[in-house]
C-alpha cells in the first residue's frame, strides 16, 4: 500500500496536466490508501479534491508545495485544522505580499505554522546548501519532518540519492517516498511539455534540458512503486497519511457579529429590523397573511441561526440607500417577506407566490444565498464600505477561475508548437466558442493544409480546453467572516488595486456551505438614477421610483409593439419578437414575459402552449384543485422552476428540503447527471395520489426542460419590477432616457450608435458634440418644440480623457473660446487631445469643419514659459481649405466618436451595384412573406442561443431599421468567414412574417466591408 503525498493539479497554473478530480480518481482506482493535492503555495483546487475524495472513497490529505527564497523545496501537509489554518495563512502571507500570480517566502515565514504541520523536504543535491536548510528544517519541525525520496527515472537519481541518505543520516530525517506527481496519467506527456512551452513562452522544440526527461511523473500502479521502492519508505508514507485526519468537511463558518448590537440577540435585533419594515411597507396594517409568512419566516432563521446573515445583507443596504445608492435583491431573496421588510428586495409577498424553501429550507441546512445589484457606476462604494467595515482580514471577494476557451487554448498551444504568429491569429479569429473538439481537425487542415503538427494541435488543444488559467476576481461576491479569512481558504491580491481574492470560487464555497454576499453591479440601475436626476433638474413631478404610477396602458402599448430597444431585459432580439405575441399589460405579464424567453421554457416545450392558451386558442385545464393552485397564474403550463419544485411537492409528496434537492439537481443536470435519481420518486408519488402516468411522465420531461437552465420566478420578479420602470420612464420622458443610458455606457445591449439612432427615429432632436456647449456627459437642452433636445457630450470623442474634457468646461465658464489657440491655451490640451476634438467634428464653432480645424491646429505653438502670459494671438493663415465631402465627413464620425448624425453609410453605399436591388427594413413589412429578397447593412449584433439548435441570429442596421436575420448551420458551414468577420453584410434569403414579427432566413453571405473603409463599426457578438 501507498499514499501519496506530493502531487500538483492544474492548479499549480501551466505546471500541473491533470484536473484534481482527475488524480484522486486515478488515485481510487489504483488502490492507493490516500492522495495529498499539494499545488504551489496554493488551495484552490481542494475543494474539488474533496469532492471526488468523497465520491471515490479515499482520503483526501490538504498541503501544498514552496519554493522559499533560499532555494528550499517543500512540502507541508495539514494533520488537523489548526495546522490547516496556520498554512492558509502562511500561503495568504506569501501571495497578499507580493502582485498577482506570484508569492515571496522564506524559511524565517515557517516559524508559525511549525508547531503542527507536517514537512516533507525535497533536498537540492548541493551538499553545503542542504545541509543548512536541513538544521533549519529539523530545528522547526523536529519529528514532524521527513526527506522525500523520488524515483522518475531522469538518468541523474543515483547520485543524487545517495547525496540525500548521506544528508538524511547526518541529519537524523527519516526518508519517505513521494512521486512529484504533474499528471494522473503518462499520455499527459505531450500536455505537460506544452505547459511548460506556454509558462516559459519558449516553443517546446528549443526547451531541451527544461523539459521533464520522461512521463514518470504520474501516479504510478502499486506494482511499478513497490519495483522502485524499498518497503520501509513506501510504509513511511502510510504513517504519514494516518496522521492526517483533517477534512474540509470540518471547517465552520463564523459570522460577523457587529451587526448586532450589545446586549441584544440577534433574533431579537433582527425582529424588531422586520417589524419597523413592515410597518413602513404596510402602514395600515400588516396583512395577516403576510404576518404569518413573517412568523414562519423568522422561526425557521432563527432554528438555523441565519440571523446574521440577514443582518449583515441589511447593513450593506441600508448603508447603501443611505448614500443615495439605488439597489435591488434579486434572486431567491425575492421569496422571503422578511428580505421585502428589511428592503433587501421590493418584491412584495402579495405580488408573486412565494416558495420560502427554495430560500432556506431545515433539510438543506446551509445559508441562503442573497444577491443585491447595485448602480454599477457607484458599487465601489459599498465594496469600500464593507472594506472599511471588516478590514481586509475578515473580508474579500470570491475567486472567478479564468479557464481556456477554444481560442485562447488555440494560440497558446500554436505558439508552443512553434505556428507563424500571424497564422495563429488568423486561425484562433476563424474558430468559435461552440466549435466541438471533434471538429477541430478537419476545420484546422482547412486552414493549414497539410502541415504535420496539425493532429497534435488538436490534440492538444482539446486536452487543455477548460484548464485553469488563473484566478480573477468575481463580479461581486464577498466572503465575510468573524475572524481571519486567512484561517478559512487562502487570500491573495486581484490584479485591481485595493482588491483581495480567496483562493475558491463560488462552486466552492456553495459546496462547502460557506456564506457569500452577492454584492453586484447593475447598469439599469445607474441609468434610472441618472434619469431620475434629469426630470428633477426639469421640473417633471416624477423624481422618485415611488412616484412612477403602476399599470400605466401607454407603457404597455408601447411594448406591446416591441418597442424595446434599451429596456431592462427586453430589448434582445427574441424578447422583442416575443412581446407583441404575449402583449403584457400588467406586472406579472411582465414577470412571464421575463422568464419565458429563456432556455427552460424553450427546451420544455412550454412556449407555445401558454401563447395558445392565453391567445384563447387551447383551453386551461388541470387535474386538480392542488395542481391550479400551482400553475393557475400561468394558465396551466410551468414557466418557473417554483412551480416545478412545488409540482413535486403538491402532486408527488415532496418535502420542502426533498424538493430543493430535486432543484440542485435540475441545477446541476448534464454535468452529474442526478436528476434521473429523482425520476421513480416523482413518478410514483405521483401515482400513489392518483395522477395518470402520461401526467407524471409529462411533468418530469419538463423538468428536464428546466434543467440546468431554469429561471426562478423570484429572479423574473425582481427583474419586471426593472422592466416597467425602465420602460415607462421611455414611454413618457424619452429624451432624459435616452440621455441617462448613454452616460451609463457600457452598457445593455445596443451600442450608442444604435440608442442614438433609436432616439432619433422617437423624434428626439440629437444636437452634436460641440466645444461650445458640450459637457462630458450628454445633456438635455431646450428644444425647438417644447420637448428636450440631446446634446451629445464629450465623452464619445475617441483619445480624450475626462480630466481634460473637465478642464475645457471649466475654461469656458469663465469666458467662450475664442478661437482654437484660446482653446487650447486656457484648457490645457496637448496636441493629442486638440486632434481627438477636430477628428470628432467638436470644433466646427471654431473652425468651419474638420479639413479647417486640423490646419489651424497646426499653427499652435506650445506654449512657453515666457509667453504663458500672453493672451492669444491672431490666426496665424488665412487659408481656408475645402469642406470635406459627406462621405469623408461620416467616416471621420466613426472614427472620432463611433456614430454619426449625418447620413447612414448605406444611405451612402445605396447606389453601389452591390446594393442597388437590396429592400431597406422599413420595405420589409410590405413584402409578402415567403418570396426572395435581398437585403443589406451593418452587422450589429450576433447571436446564438443554447437553445436554437446551433441556430446563428444576425442583426442588420440600414439606414431605416434593423434586420432580424436567421442562419442556420449549413449557411453557417459555406459562409464562415462572412458570417464571423464582416462588418457590412449582404444577404441573399427568404422573408417571413410571423406575428407581426419580419426576419429574414439566410440562403447566402456576403461581406462588403472593404466599402466601409477605416470605419470604426464593432457588432455586439455572442454576449
């Protein structure tokens, strides 16, 4: 028998080849009594071990490997907690003291985590050196110290080995065997070379002596270790394993307690926080239904003792609405009547049928997860808050793991094999997310011909796709504890200042049961303010989200006809389609509208059953009271995965917690493949209460339909609330709409170019950036009839920042400019910044246009201390050169600021051959459906749903409109390049109308873009 004690994952990054699951389940299978994952000076793939531990059924031994500055090779495992928590820290000491990627330690670093940990030493060969890293070893870890013995067979063992008995016997350190273990298997070979290539940033053909000697750095059968092996040292490490007994399962999570106050308990504290709410939400009275969900509630908080959760989520959005922050919970806290008290949502309980175990049930037994947006211009705020609350020792974000995508994989893998740079990027800009590894080959020798590496490329690149790259942070999530985090996981510095990370990302901590606040960041949000902020300045008597009336019939009309576009969640391509079908005219068609365009739906075949049924053509029916109770608020058919897990509890019996498993299951389908455990359960509950087996088999293919991507009805409820308020404020205030999402870029879905262009078709007069009356922000000025104009602001033009743009307007307060020179004299701009504003057309007050500007900026002088104190001279040439042409005029629009008032390029691009036979959108609709057409326009945006069969959706910008285009696989396969690359497309196809909706099936692609020039045009693609 054997264990195995040093053994990196691939999360030792571009060392390690195989994945940790992969080792312990090699591990398992070889018979070995126990595997220790030991990356270097890191844990972030030991949660994942343990999971496979658990499921292999071998024991699982936390440490992890250093390279100390004084050339000390290490290995330290934990025994038990405490030693587990001193080297979380020794590694959180190492990686928070030095940037990203890296860490600094030394053998003085070891001192306090000594007293427990065990240490396996891997001796250099340099007698001298070994010798005093030795005392120094042996002085800290006394009997807790070995000397690891490794056979891999690279030609240099023999004297080295007897380099390290000698050492060991002066020293009095046992020996102990241990495999260096860099993959689970030896066919990882050619992946750990290429590794090594991509960490070095050297091909593999020039590493030579740098490569591993040969793949014995794998987990080797019992036989082949007992051949390379004395006993004694293969028993040695058994004797180490029985002494590690530490499990993650052990770790407990402490909450932050100065949330509650002294002398108070925290259910105390937390009950009089819902009872002040809910007096504040009902001041006539609390409805008794919802006092007693706020009774139910608080009881089962308290029996798990979540109390500080609440609290915790409570400050951070009370400090929040305290500073003017507008914020939201989303997620499963719109299920909880006690998070609408404490305002942590405003999804109120009498609005949605709530399902408080998907919450918190006592069968699940862990924290609920509560996700809060927040202004995405101003979360920075509430991260420095908590910050500042915590200390940097109690709080950090989670970890998002950066893992190679086809693409990435493809050039790091080209470039180890030794490819031609600019082939290489020319062959990764041809490949998509969603080509398979079995296409691989064929679609790399159509672009490589014949070339020999071509098999091991694809090899390769399929072996390393999905491999950790490193750790980012996550967009939000926050790990907050009572004592050190550094006791937990691991933390270490993101690559943004004032940023920390822990080494586990959110499937890990969800695995481990550990708390996590969402605290998120939310473009909508940051444009409601804004506009908010617009029609307080105008005077508008709406100037709060309280004061938007509720079911306003104009707001509904108008999305009714798929007037979307900048929306909340409404404006893609399929939601806008959808809306004049299902034709909201209330907050829970909203919530529908929300949910039903998604995956779950789709894939279960819900769709088109609610459209009939609420189109009157299908009647709602139900077997049963309970099931109406269910599925009577979406005419029979379940839209939400609510209604699947209360389905299962209603009709089949089960539990509140049995139910939430069925959801992690649903959840978790096509990666484990459990939710077929839950099939005879459902079925024969089902059957013992009477329902037909046709019905009971129906409901479980739905659920499949949900599975994986399921939308909670809790999400959709939290986002309609959005989708109104940001379409009423369209419907009834367009221009403070239009300005507040532009001066929230980036942001949703369309481009400015495209909200511009929106504007405009609404009949808002969109005044151009100007010097003279621009602010960095766009503005609203008085218009010429009464209703607000836009002023585009600074911010669009391309090479200028905003300190300068601040110190343009501060100059023109005082007094106008001049001229250029004054400009640019009182302002402070350099010759870069003064050629970005001509470039952008913001200097025709001063200039006449652009071709004038540019030649009267070449007759500034810098400015020089001897005449700082003059005031400007006179106009230094009289030339007046000729106007630019409207098309040289539209390309330097693009150029300078990525849109155009002027003429649309296919306004100008219409007489070209190419185009003389193409309709524009605003034709379409006259069009019968069914016949050929030709249509042409800028690629705006690509698409491809998980759910559309592999199905491309395109969407065209004409000088009129936007074209819905649909391209399916075979027209995908003979027009990739046009498909991916071009930027002006032409399209051969098929119109078809289809409830008021027109698109056009793609038979042929063309790419135009050579017509467009340097236009700087980029589509939104496959976000």
């Amino acid at each position: 028998m054997y264990a195995e004690l040093h053994c990196i994952s691939n999360f030792t990054f571009l060392r390690g080849a195989s994945h940790p699951e992969e080792l312990v389940q090699r591990a398992a299978e070889l018979g070995y009594a126990a595997i220790a994952i030991t990356d270097e000076c890191s844990l972030a793939g030991v949660v994942r071990a343990h999971g496979a531990a658990r499921e292999h059924g071998i024991p699982l031994i936390i440490g992890s490997e250093f390279r100390l500055r004084e050339g000390v090779h290490l290995v330290l495992l934990a025994p038990d907690r405490a030693a587990y928590g001193e080297l979380a820290s020794l590694i959180s000491r190492g990686r928070r003291r030095s940037p990203k990627g890296t860490y600094d330690l030394g053998l003085n670093d070891l001192e306090p985590c000594s007293g427990r940990c065990l240490a396996l030493w891997r001796p250099t060969g340099d007698s001298t050196a070994d010798l005093a890293a030795g005392h120094a070893l042996r002085a800290l870890f006394a009997d807790r110290l070995w000397l690891g013995v490794s056979h891999c067979l690279d030609g240099a063992e023999t004297a080295s080995h007897a380099a390290h008995r000698d050492v060991a016997a002066r020293l009095g350190i046992p020996l102990a065997a241990c495999g260096e273990v860099h993959m689970h298997v030896p066919q990882r070979k050619p992946l750990q070379d290429v590794l090594t290539a991509i960490r070095l940033n050297t091909p593999v053909a020039a590493l030579g002596r740098q490569l591993a000697a040969n793949a014995e750095r794998h987990l080797r059968p019992l036989a082949r270790l007992r051949e390379l092996y004395p006993p004694a040292l293969l028993a040695v490490t058994l004797a180490i394993a029985a002494r590690c007994r530490f499990s993650l399962a052990e770790l407990r999570y402490e909450y932050p307690d100065e949330v509650v106050p002294p002398g108070v308990s925290p259910a105390a504290h937390l009950a009089a926080l819902v009872a002040q709410g809910a007096a504040r939400r009902w001041p006539g009275g609390v409805p008794e239904a919802v006092a007693a969900m706020l009774a139910r509630e608080l009881a089962i908080i308290h029996e798990l003792g979540y109390e500080h959760y609440f609290l915790t989520v409570h400050d951070i959005v009370a400090f929040a609405r305290g500073r003017g922050i507008l914020c939201q919970g989303r997620g499963s806290a719109a299920n909880s009547a006690v998070c609408y008290c404490l305002s942590i949502t405003e999804v109120s309980p009498t609005r949605v049928n709530l399902l408080f175990e998907r919450f918190i049930s006592k069968e699940r037994n862990e924290p609920p997860d509560i996700d809060v947006d927040f202004e995405h211009e101003r979360r920075e705020e509430v991260i420095q808050y908590i910050y500042k609350k915590y200390g940097r020792e109690r709080a950090a974000l989670v970890a998002s793991l950066t893992t190679y995508r086809l693409r990435s994989a493809v050039r790091d893998v080209a470039k180890a094999l030794g490819l031609d740079p600019l082939l290489t990027d020319r062959l990764a800009q041809s490949l998509t997310g969603w080509d398979r590894n079995a296409d691989l080959e064929p679609h790399l020798r159509i672009q490589l011909g014949d070339d020999p590496r071509i098999p091991w490329l694809a090899r390769l690149v399929s072996e390393i796709r999905g491999f950790p790259r490193h750790l980012s942070q996550h967009v939000g999530g926050f790990v907050i504890s009572r004592g050190p985090i550094s006791q937990l996981v691991p933390v270490e510095n993101a690559a943004m200042p004032e940023r920390t990370i822990i080494q586990w990302d959110k499937d890990d901590i969800e695995a481990l049961g550990l708390l996590k606040i969402d605290v998120l960041a939310l473009g909508m949000l940051s444009a409601i303010r804004k506009c908010l902020d617009s029609l307080r300045a105008l005077g508008a008597a709406v100037t709060r989200l309280q004061d938007i009336p509720e079911d306003d019939p104009a707001t509904y009309d108008m999305l009714c006809r798929g007037d979307s576009v900048g929306v909340f969640q409404v404006e893609s391509r399929a939601q806008m389609s959808m809306l004049p079908r299902l034709r909201p005219r209330c907050y829970y068609d909203l919530v529908i509208q929300v949910a039903i365009v998604r995956p779950g739906p789709i894939q279960g075949d819900m769709v088109h059953p609610y459209l009939r049924r609420r189109e009157g053509s299908e009647p709602v029916t139900y077997p049963n009271a309970a099931i109406q109770g269910v599925l009577e608020r979406t005419l029979g058919v379940p839209i939400f995965q609510e209604q699947a897990i209360k389905l299962a509890m209603v009709a089949a019996g089960f539990s509140g917690g049995e139910a939430d498993q069925l959801r992690r299951a649903m959840a978790s389908w096509g990666k484990h493949g459990n939710l077929a455990a839950f099939e005879r359960k459902l079925i024969d509950g089902m059957a013992t209460r009477g329902y037909s087996a046709d019905f009971a088999h129906r409901l479980f293919e739905q659920i499949k339909g949900f599975s994986g991507y399921g939308f909670p009805e809790s999400h959709s409820a939290s986002f309609a609330l959005l989708v109104y308020v940001s379409a009423w404020l369209k419907c009834h205030h367009p221009a403070a709409f239009y300005c507040a999402l532009l001066n929230s870029q980036p942001m949703g879905f369309y481009s400015p170019s495209q909200l511009v262009q929106d504007a405009r078709r609404h009949g808002i007069a969109v005044r151009p950036a100007d010097v003279a009356r621009s602010t960095w922000d766009h503005l609203l000025e008085p218009g010429a009839d009464g209703a607000p104009a836009l002023r585009l602001g600074l911010r669009l033009v391309r090479g200028l920042h905003q300190g300068a743009a601040a110190r343009l307007v501060q100059a023109r307060g005082e007094r106008s400019f001049a001229d250029v020179e004054d400009l640019a004299r009182r302002a402070d701009l350099d010759r870069g910044q003064l050629a970005a504003l001509a470039d952008a057309g913001t200097l025709r007050t001063l200039s006449a246009h652009r071709h004038q500007a540019h030649w009267n900026l070449l007759a500034i002088e810098e400015c020089r201390p001897l005449l700082a104190a003059g005031t400007g001279a006179e106009p230094r040439s009289e030339v007046q050169l000729p106007a630019p042409t409207r098309g040289q005029d539209l390309l330097a629009d693009y150029r300078g600021t990525g849109l155009s008032l002027g003429p649309h390029p296919m306004a100008l691009l219409r007489g070209h051959p190419a185009f003389r036979t193409c309709a524009r959108q605003q034709e379409l609709t006259g069009l019968r459906s069914g016949r050929f057409l030709r249509i042409a326009g800028l690629v705006t945006g690509r698409q491809r749903p998980g759910t559309a069969a592999g199905v491309i959706f395109l969407t065209l910008e004409d000088e009129t409109g936007n074209t819905n285009v649909i391209v399916w696989r075979d027209v995908q396969d003979r027009h990739r390049a046009a498909l991916l690359g071009a930027r002006l497309l032409l399209v051969k196809g098929v119109l078809e109308h289809r409830h008021s909706v027109c698109h056009v099936i793609a038979g042929e692609l063309q790419d135009h873009s050579g017509l467009l020039a340097s236009l700087a045009l980029k589509s939104r693609d496959f976000h």
